[in-house]
C-alpha cells in the first residue's frame, strides 16, 4: 500500500503510527495512514485486520482546592 521511499512501517509493525498520513479528518476526530491504519484524536487506532488498539491514557480532569 505504501509508495513512499523508504516505504513506511507496516500496521504489524511496532511503530505503525510513524507511517505517513493519506486522508485527516480532523473535523471527524481520525486520519487514516498509508499502512491502512486508521488513528483516532484519542490516540485509540483501528488497524486493517480489524483489532482496535485502546487509547494509550486518558486525561483527567484537574480539580483545584482554594
């Protein structure tokens, strides 16, 4: 899929997210890379077999005390 030199990580790869973007939807909340994994603004992905890989943290949000 990816036509880039040198070509991009594949979605097996442990640093897939390195691969470069073909579509952003920043509107959606999602981009979609050339190694066909889709990444959310949540940090959560979809890879093209189907498995979701969870957000990596959540924020909290900070409560301040007088």
């Amino acid at each position: 899929m990816c036509r880039h030199e040198p070509p991009c990580p594949s979605a097996a790869s442990p640093d897939h997210t390195a691969a470069h973007t073909l579509a952003a939807h920043p509107d959606q909340g999602w981009s979609l890379l050339c190694n066909g994994v889709i990444v959310f603004d949540d940090f959560g992905e979809l890879l093209p077999d189907g498995r979701a890989i969870a957000p990596l943290a959540t924020l909290r949000p900070i409560t301040l005390t007088a």
